[in-house]
C-alpha cells in the first residue's frame, strides 16, 4: 500500500482496545465480507480482483466470471483471454485476468484444484500479498489473521487502537494488542467499520459505538 503514513495517535490502554472492539462486536455479532464468493477458490479469486477497486465493482464481475469459470481447472483453461471479458468494469483488469490465468493453472498443477491453507503458498501465487492471504486464511480456513487494507490502517492510526507507519506494523501491532478471542473477527469488524463509519474523508463519530475510547481529537458533530 504506497501511500503515506497516517499521523500516528497515543494509542490507546489495552483495556480501551478491549472495550473498542467489544463495542464494535456487541454492535455486529456475526460480521461478514462485502465480497460475494461460495468457496475458497471464488473468495481467492475475489480478494484478487478487489485490488484497487471496492468490492460493489467485483460483485458486478464475479456472478458471470464464476458461471463461466466455477473451479480452477476451468478457469485455467479459460485463460487470461477468456477471463479478460468478465472482469473489464473492474480496475487493471488486464493484469488480474493474466494473474487469475497463472493462478488457477499453479492452483491445479501444484495443489490439484484446491487453494491452500498455507500462508507461503498463498503468497507464491499470482496477484496473491500478504494482504490477500490473510483474508483467505481468515475467511476460508478460520485462521486467527489481521488483513490490513487501507480501511483498518487507518482506523487503527485515527484512532489510537493500534498506530503504525506501516500496514505490517500495525499488522503486528493489532495481533499484539486485541483480544486472542476477538481476533479472528476483528479483520471484519475494522473494514467494515472504516468502511462505512470510520470513513476517510468525514468520519461519522457521532453515531460511533467506539468514541469514548477513541484518541482522534477532531471527532465530527452530528450534522444538524
């Protein structure tokens, strides 16, 4: 993520990180992803194409790419020239058709048709960070993992829950500092509160669940 560091807030006791995201949880018990995607293979294949481009865009694209495409094998055989079609709404679609290609074909050589639990194989394939193997190990195989997009580095700065320069400083520093037992969920609770509460330009702290805890000192009134 080349962006540039966001300022960093005096974070927050573990008690108030505690409190945070129990807060966030009560608000949202059973928290999901925005992507749409029915196995492993379709929510690898998702995270990829989410790349700079919001997951609304690659909820477009998906449905027609998984009929045409639904496992590996067939997606590998549809090629970057096939799959190239199905994705064009979608931003740098000539490179993630070419990625989606190499990796469905290294999925069936190397993994006979199923995506691995793995986090180093995941990040051999094509199109595959850190990032996107986090989500994948979250989502699909229950891994205790934090991605970090630019949603949740930027409420973990703003905030004070876990400031960092970086995406895998404040990586680290949110496995350090949440609660072992919310941690698997909290990758869902922090996009989607950054997402939609926590937003960039304005965030919307008058109807926070997190703002007594929260070190950002320009909280935003509720508009009249």
């Amino acid at each position: 993520m080349a962006k540039p560091a966001a300022p960093r807030r005096r974070a927050m006791t573990l008690a108030e990180v505690r409190a945070f995201i129990d807060a966030l949880a009560a608000a949202n018990p059973d928290p999901r992803s925005d992507l749409q995607y029915r196995d492993p293979f379709t929510l690898l294949v998702a995270v990829v194409l989410s790349a700079q481009a919001t997951d609304a865009s690659v909820n477009k694209a998906t449905p027609g790419l998984f009929a045409a495409a639904p496992t590996p094998a067939a997606m590998a055989a549809l090629g970057a020239a096939g799959i190239g079609p199905h994705i064009r709404t979608i931003g740098l679609w000539q490179g993630k058709a070419r990625n989606l290609a190499e990796l469905a074909r290294l999925l069936v050589e190397r993994h006979g048709g199923e995506v691995p639990a793995d986090r180093a194989a995941l990040e051999a394939l094509p199109g595959v960070g850190r990032k996107t193997a986090n989500v994948v190990m979250n989502v699909a195989f229950g891994a205790a993992t934090m991605a970090v997009d630019t949603h949740v580095f930027r409420v973990a700065n703003r905030t004070g829950l876990a400031p960092g320069a970086t995406p895998r400083a404040v990586e680290d520093a949110l496995v350090a500092r949440l609660p072992p037992e919310r941690l698997r969920l909290a990758h869902h609770w922090l996009i989607l509160h950054g997402r939609y509460c926590c937003k960039a330009r304005l965030p919307e702290c008058w109807r926070c669940v997190g703002a007594p805890w929260c070190r950002y000192p320009d909280k935003t009134p509720q508009p009249a």
